[in-house]
C-alpha cells in the first residue's frame, strides 16, 4: 500500500492541533487503487463551535482584523513561499487524494500559491483605499460622505473536492487579505491539502484563530458549520443541491451566503471555425481534472456542415488521450474521485444509451487503467443528443461530452441558454464580430472566446441562474469579506436649523 506523502492530522482550532470532541475519523481512499491510506478526523457541532469561537476571539481581539493590509500581505506572501516550497509533497497527496493526474495538481500548486500572493496586493491596496477613499457627491455642500471598507467577520468557508486546495484558497486567501477570521471545511473526499494549508499556517506564525481547519463530513460538519449564528458570512462551492441546504441554513441567521455552483456549460463552435484547434478545445472543456470541473465543457455544439469531420477527429485524439496512474508524469487523465462519483457517471452513461444518444467512444473503463481496481471511466463522448436527454441537461461531473449540431447562430445560442444552469460558455469562430455576439448572448458569468477554461485569478468567476451568485477571483473576491460602511460628516459651521429656521434642507 502506498503510504501518505503527508503526516497523520488533527483538527486545527485556535492554533493548536486536536483532536474531535467525538473521537470519530474518516478514511481517506486512493481512488486509482481503491486503498485507504490515510485517516482525517470527523469535525461534528461541538468541534464547529470550538472553531467559531477560536475564530471570534481571534477577531474580537483586532489583532488581525484591525491590522493594516501591508500587515496581513506579509503573512499571505509567507504562505505563498511555504506552498511553492511544499508544491511537489502537496500536488502527490492531492493527486492521491483525488485522482487528478499529477501534472494537473502541479499546476493546481502552482495557481493556489499565486492566489496568495496576488491576495497580498489586494490586502495593501485595501489600504489605500480606505485612506483616501473618494468623497461621494450627495448633492449638498454640508455634508462629507465617504465609505470605508472594513472586515466582515467571521467567515465559514465550505468547499469542494476537484480542486482541494484551489477551492479553498479561492476562498481563504481574500478572507484573511480582508481581515476575516475563517472556518475552513474542505469536502471529506478530499482534505489533505487543506490540512497541510494548517500546518503551513502554523509555520508561518499566523496568529491563533485567524484560519482554522476542520475536516468531517457534510451532515456533521459542514451543516452545523453553515447554520451557525456566529458567522457573519458563509462562502460555499459546490453542488447546487447542497448550496440550497446552506443558503436556506444561513438565510435563516440573516447571514449572506456566496455560492459557486455546478453548472452545465456549452461550447459552440461555428463552420468556420479551424477544427483542429476547437477539437483541442473542446477536449480540454470536457476532460481536464477528469471532466469533473463546475465550468467544463459538458455540452457542444457544432456546426453542421463541419460535425462529421469534427466527429472524426474528437473520437480519434480522444481515445489516444494518455490515460494511466495518475502519479505518473505525462498522465492526462486518472480515476474519478470516488465509489458514488463512479456510479453517478457511470449511470448517466447508460441513460444516455438508453434515451438513444449515439456512443462515439468511451463509456466504460480505458484500456490505460492499470490494474483491475479504481474508479475509471474513459473519455466518454455521445452524439445526436437532443435537449430532452439527462446527459443534456444535468450536471454528470464526469469525463462525458454530449454533442449537437445546429444549423444558424440563434439556434445554437438559445440551444446553449437553454439550461437551468448559467456558469460559463465558449464560442470558436474566426468571425471576431460573431464571437462578440455571441458572448454578449450567452447567459452565464464567463465567455471563452477560441478556448475554454482557463482561469486566473485576476479576473471574476461566478455564475447565474442554478449556478449561483456572487463572485469569487479578482478585486470582487476581496469585496466578498469587506463590509462597507458609510461615514457622514457634517462640514458646515452654520446651525442645521431644523428647530430655528432657516433650515439647511
Ligand atoms: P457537494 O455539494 O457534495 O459538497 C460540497 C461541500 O459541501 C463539501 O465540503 C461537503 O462536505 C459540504 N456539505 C455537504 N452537505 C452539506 C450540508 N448539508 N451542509 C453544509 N455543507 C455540506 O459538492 P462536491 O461533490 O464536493 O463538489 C462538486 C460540485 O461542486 C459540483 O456540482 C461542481 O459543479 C461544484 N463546483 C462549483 C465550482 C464553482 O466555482 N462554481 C467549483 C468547483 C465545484
């Protein structure tokens, strides 16, 4: 049995490490071998108020909170180092932890540490925002109306398993850029990393309090954590099904809750397009991080005059796609993370059999699997797919691409609209007026034009409809942690003169 690249962990409250109030654990499982290799502990309610409370004291104390932001960017930058320092430990414990090949979860390293660096700017521009922030024209002289932006609070941050540590800094890093104090609750699919990030923390010397870390499962750690009136703010990613429970459970404290949802995006790809590069694309969209990405690409669309010869050519470079260990470098596709994701994509494979969509390739386990154990499910692509088909339109989260054809512009956009989700989309063409069009069309928080995924963390990511809201990335994500607050003040030296007339009004 592989061992873990990462030692055995607690829970991390108020700095210290711990152990559950309940004793319970969880096991982790390699999903390319089926084996447990490590445990992590199961955070139940007493363990979330332990947390909260560590957090709220941490803030009270305004050590953190009251700091400036050129204070905080030191502690964010240290954290960054330790990540690049660690990356080579961390990516092999998220690749064993959840599949992805080991190239991808380098990368994945490579953009959570360039997420708290570039939180760090956003924490000393804080600054100079609230030194000298604009006065704001109320239309009387009298008055002196300016705003400052300050913490939120307490935060508590719930986040997926596709992108452990990604999903996590997306979060973490602006929260503390702010001045928040978080409660940070990974997927129990996959928390190692999340608990290094801990451990690193520690290193770097963050104050008490100001991150903690629980790992547990949702029911026991993640509904207590979202439902708890000591927040003043939920962040979560992850499924809409979920997001409903823990928007409704921060609803219910008045408490703002974010949402990054999943998603069923489109990419469509026009006639004159070049077809090497959209199949690329497309590939890319549809089985990057083992097709389980929020915005990947589970739907395209392809113009008719060129979908035999696209077709053709998707089927050929998706079979030659490098399936193997996904320790293995070079590796570009691994297991799916787990047993019930297995069986969830596994089952819309067969309901796109049986409401007649054509199998192109895949379906079944690739012929790279090595062993007879794991969770593999090969590139998977179905066409004649018509919008009535569950493989068209739900979230499979998994590597299978369901492709259409369309006929004219407005046909493959309200084919595209026509979702109950609203994450991203992407248009190819070599009409940059048409790809203009067509991004203004699309109804959904990201466009790619002649690509589709990448993702910087500069720029805002979020979605609409059932894909949520509130944005997370770039100066938006900062502002999802400040509260702000508008100061009035009154500059005249004459009396207000309500009571003694003439009045100011
Ligand atoms: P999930 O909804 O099952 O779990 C997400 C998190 O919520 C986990 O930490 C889980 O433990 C926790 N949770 C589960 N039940 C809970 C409850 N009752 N109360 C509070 N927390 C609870 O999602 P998943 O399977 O981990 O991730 C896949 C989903 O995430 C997909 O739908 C995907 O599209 C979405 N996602 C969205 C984005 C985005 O940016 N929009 C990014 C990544 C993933």
């Amino acid at each position: 049995m592989a061992s873990s690249p990462v030692p055995p962990r607690l829970l991390y409250i108020g700095g210290e490490w711990v152990a559950p109030v309940k004793g319970g654990s969880l096991p982790v499982i390699n999903p390319a071998t089926e084996k447990e290799f490590a445990r992590i502990p199961n955070a139940t309610s007493e363990d979330v108020d332990a947390a909260v409370a560590a957090a709220t004291a941490a803030f009270k104390s305004g050590h953190w909170s009251k700091t400036t932001g050129a204070y905080r960017a030191k502690y964010l930058r240290a954290i960054a180092a330790k990540l690049r320092e660690h990356k080579a430990v961390l990516a092999k414990a998220e690749t064993m932890d959840c599949g992805k090949p080991i190239d991808e979860a380098s990368w994945d390293m490579d953009d959570v540490a360039t997420c708290f660096d570039y939180y760090a700017g956003q924490a000393e521009a804080l600054d100079g925002r609230n030194a000298a922030p604009p006065a704001i024209d109320v239309g009387m002289a009298e008055f002196d109306v300016r705003v400052r932006r300050e913490a939120l609070g307490v935060v508590g941050l719930i986040t997926p398993w596709n992108y452990p540590l990604l999903m996590a800094a997306w979060k973490v890093a602006p929260a503390l850029a702010a001045g928040c104090t978080a409660v940070l609750k990974p997927s129990e699919l996959a928390s190692l990393t999340c608990l290094e990030l801990a451990a690193i923390a520690a290193q770097v010397g963050l104050p008490p309090g100001v991150l903690n870390v629980i790992t547990g499962t949702g029911p026991d750690a993640g509904a207590p954590l979202s439902g708890h009136k000591g927040l003043a703010k939920v962040a979560f990613t992850g499924s809409a099904a979920t997001g409903r429970l823990v928007a409704q459970a921060a609803a219910a404290n008045i408490r703002p809750a974010s949402m990054e949802l999943g998603g069923k995006s489109a990419l469509i790809v026009f006639e004159d397009a070049d077809v090497e590069q959209a199949v690329e694309w497309a590939m890319f969209g549809a089985f990057w991080t083992n097709g389980q990405i929020c915005s990947s690409t589970s739907r395209l669309l392809v113009a008719e005059a060129i979908a035999p010869a696209f077709l053709q050519q998707l089927k050929k470079r998706a079979e030659s796609i490098n399936v193997c260990d996904p320790l293995t470098e070079g590796c570009r596709m691994g297991p799916l993370v787990s047993e019930g994701q297995y069986r969830k994509v596994l089952a819309y494979v067969e309901a796109g059999k049986a409401d007649g969509a054509q199998l192109v390739t895949g379906g079944g386990r690739p012929a790279g699997a090595p062993g007879s154990s794991g969770y593999w499910v090969a590139p998977t692509v179905f066409a004649g797919v018509t919008p009535g088909m569950r493989i068209w339109r739900e979230e499979i989260f998994g590597p299978v691409l369901s492709v259409a054809t369309f006929a004219t512009e407005a046909e493959a956009v309200a084919a595209a609209n026509d979702s109950e989700y609203g994450l991203a989309g992407a248009v190819i063409s070599a009409d940059p007026d048409r790809c203009k069009r067509v991004a203004e069309a699309l109804e959904c928080g990201i466009v790619w034009i002649n690509c589709s995924q990448p993702c910087f963390c500069y720029a805002p990511w979020g979605g609409i409809k059932n894909s949520g809201h509130g944005r997370e990335l770039g100066e938006w994500g900062l502002d999802n942690f400040l509260s702000v607050k508008q100061i009035t003040k009154y500059v005249s030296p004459d009396i207000w003169g309500w009571y003694n007339p003439p009045s100011k009004l």
